[in-house]
C-alpha cells in the first residue's frame, strides 16, 4: 500500500486490527494500534471497541476492560453491547 503511495486511514487501520481479532492474533492487533497512532491517528472508540471483541476472542477479560475504558463515557450504544459481547465471550473463552 504504501509502496504505491497510499497512506492507511482510519478505516484501514480498524480493518486490520478487526481481521487480526477474528484470527485470534492479539498481539498483532496491537501492533496495528501502535503503528496507527505512530502515524498520528488517533484511536476511536470503534477502535476500542474492535479491539475488545478481539481480546474477548482470546479470552483477555483484562484488556477488554481496558479497550472498554479507553473508549471513554457517551459511546453509541452499539459499541456499548459490543464491548460487553466481547467481555461474556472472554469469561467463555477462560472457563
């Protein structure tokens, strides 16, 4: 992508951390955050909300409830029950 001369969005971004999430790879989730904001894009609580069903995938109760707390008050409704989706999964996923 870059090799052509595009530069990743947003969209781009969230894409990739959302694949990585379905093929349970946490780790390079992350990367794909850390990478977006060395571009100097700034998370958004679909971000958030991404990344917690991808930790959910894991069984990660701990990061769901961080990825829910960077997503900060006032989030639509259906990131909401994303989130929680995502913590219920994580419990199924440890026990």
């Amino acid at each position: 992508m870059r090799a052509k001369g595009m530069k990743p969005d947003m969209t781009t971004f969230n894409t990739l951390i959302k694949g990585y999430g379905r093929l349970k790879q946490l780790p390079e989730a992350m990367k794909v955050l850390s990478e977006m904001q060395r571009e100097g894009i700034v998370p958004d609580q679909r971000t958030y909300s991404t990344l917690a069903e991808a930790c959910g995938n894991v069984g990660d109760v701990a990061r769901v409830m961080e990825m829910r707390e960077r997503m900060g008050q006032g989030a639509p409704r259906e990131l909401e029950l994303a989130c929680l989706e995502a913590l219920i999964k994580a419990y199924a996923v440890i026990r």
